[in-house]
C-alpha cells in the first residue's frame, strides 16, 4: 500500500513540474509569419485563396486526406464564405470562415477545428514584386490552449510550415496549367502561321488505331477523350485546372490513310501509379513547331496541316509528328477549336 502512495506522490510531483514549466516557459497561444514567393501575377494568385472551392482543392490540410468531406456555404467567394469539414478516418472536424477581404492585398481566416471554441486566426497578405512574381504572407495567431495541453504549441509552427510547403507545390501546379490555358486562348491568331518553341509536356493517355473513313476517327477521338476525362476526374480526382489541354500526337501526313494510329493524352504535372493498364504516360520532347490554330469541322483541319507540311518542305526543314492540341473540349457533331503544331528540325 506504502508503495502505490509513493507512486501517487511521484506521479502527482511530475504532473505539477509539467504543468509549472508549462505554465512559465510556454506561452499560452503562439504567433508566427511564414512568407513564400510564386511565379504569377497577384490577381490569379489571389483568386485561389479567396474562392474557397479553388483554395480546398491545392490546400494540402484538405488535399492529403482521401476521406475528407467538405461543405460549402454561400457565397463561395470572398467575404463572409465558409466551409466545414470532417474526417472520419483521422477523427477530425471542423470549420473555416473568410472574415475580411481587401482584394489582391488582404484576407483573414477563422479556423475552429475540433472541439475548440477558440479559433486559429491566419491573416494572408499579397503582395507584386513583379509583373509575374508574388509575395504571400501568412501571419498565423493560434488559439490559447489550456496548461496541460500548450506543449502542441512546440510543433504548430513546423507544421504550418510543412503544409504550407505543400500546398505551395501543389499550388502551382494549378496555376501553371490555369495560366498556360488562359495564355494560349489570348494568343490565338486564326489561320496564321506561326514559329513557336515548345517545352517538354507529361502526357497522360491511350494509344489507338481506328478506321479513317468518313467521320469515323473524330467519332472515335471523342469517345476516348470522354475515357481518358472520365478517368483522370473521377477516378484520380483530378479538378478541370490540375490538368491542360488534350493533345493528340500522329504521323502529319496520315490524314489521307485509311487507318490511323495516334495518342490521345492530358498534361499533367508528374507522374504516378496508374490502376487501369488501358492508360499510360509519355514523355513529350521539347521541339522546335510551325503552329496554326484552326476552327471548324474536323475534317477541314487537313488544309491546315497541308500547309504546316508545305511550309516546312520550302523551309528545307525535316518534320515529325503533327501534335492536335483541343482548346474546347471534341463533341460528337461539333465543330474543334484546335491548335495545329507540326515539329520541325534541320
């Protein structure tokens, strides 16, 4: 009996030295800034943070978790939107609220997650250093915790920080593809040819070979563009800006054969473990093209390919592959909206 009061005692002393250290060398709630640098103008990397739907899809507090179920509330963007969120699997929940927004300059954050009733306060500053370059602050307030449980206070910081890396990373990826879309679409001139260097691109897709007669290769490019949106969506959870525009690789000049062989790919950012062997990666090559953007019926592309081909024979300049490039998603009776980009070399 003497032995367990001595151990009552001993626990009793270590409980109260704990709570004594933490209650004169902790400090109840910690304030830290963490700053980054991204490679693009302030307005689209604004519109990530403050529309919470694009913030939750590169977030990596939200994206790291394959069993997290969000909740969006009106007005989804700016000031006063909200979300809320729970994770069965790892046993948490909570809720973010947007309380102010000064546009491309400020926003703050509420964070109440778990049982706390005392929120995480991240304000978020935004600031050009460049045409393309900007400054993101976060200047994180943690909510004050009890003495028995301010020693979390020694490991918020690092991992704020590590999430933080994270999501920088997976950020831009969004805009990378975001800003390559919205570039393209500005420069489209029809029908004009043009010299245009291209860097390399991580393709993911399928290889085919189908019947050229009639309509039946567009019939049939729509329908495994639908497959590869349909996986690359749904079954790896990619959103409409983690990816690019679709691409379609083939010989130039097999437009006038009665079978063709192409591959139809989705730019993505890096390579993974697929679960279909229907799919696959390729690696396109920087190149050197002569580039025409094109719109109308499928069929009338081959007019503009032809003079791609005449232009690189004038040229003296060998050509490989003829790269398809969809800037609107194929339909089935729809006219494309295309870039048509031939690779070429001495």
């Amino acid at each position: 009996m003497r032995f367990f009061k001595i151990i009552a005692v001993i626990v009793i002393l270590l409980i109260g030295a704990y709570a004594a250290s933490m209650y004169f060398f902790v400090d109840e709630s910690k304030d830290f800034k963490i700053e980054k640098e991204v490679n693009y103008p302030v307005e689209k990397v604004f519109n990530q943070f403050n529309n919470l739907q694009n913030f939750t899809r590169w977030n990596n507090f939200f994206t790291s978790s394959n069993s997290i179920d969000i909740d969006y509330y009106t007005p989804y963007e700016g000031q006063g939107s909200a979300i809320s969120y729970t994770d069965p699997k790892n046993d948490t929940n909570g809720e973010m609220f947007l309380r102010y927004e000064n546009p491309n300059r400020t926003l703050r954050y509420q964070l109440f997650e778990d049982r706390n009733e005392s929120p995480t306060v991240v304000d978020v500053k935004f600031k050009s250093v460049a045409p393309e370059k900007t400054k993101i602050t976060w200047i994180v307030h943690t909510p004050k915790l009890s003495v028995l449980k301010r020693v979390e206070n020694f490991w918020t910081e690092d991992r704020f920080a590590e999430n933080i890396d994270k999501s920088m990373a997976n950020l831009n990826n969004v805009l990378g593809n975001k800003v390559e879309k919205d570039n393209q679409m500005a420069a489209i001139k029809y029908d004009s040819l043009m010299v245009e260097n291209e860097e390399e691109k991580l393709l993911l897709g399928i290889n085919v070979s189908t019947s050229n007669k009639k309509d039946a290769l567009y019939k049939n490019i729509v329908m495994n563009y639908n497959k590869i949106y349909n996986y690359t969506t749904m079954d790896l959870g990619k959103k409409e800006d983690e990816f690019g525009f679709p691409v379609l690789i083939t010989d130039a000049d097999n437009y006038k054969d009665k079978e063709v062989s192409y591959f139809l790919g989705i730019p993505l950012s890096k390579k993974f473990g697929l679960t279909d062997n229907n799919f696959s990666f390729r690696a396109q090559s920087p190149t050197q093209n002569y580039i025409m953007y094109y719109k109308g019926t499928y069929t009338g592309r081959v007019k503009a390919i032809q003079q791609l081909i005449q232009k690189a024979k004038k040229d003296e300049m060998r050509f490989g592959d003829i790269r398809q490039t969809f800037l609107e998603r194929p339909v089935e009776d729809g006219d494309v909206n295309m870039k048509l980009s031939l690779s070429v070399f001495k």
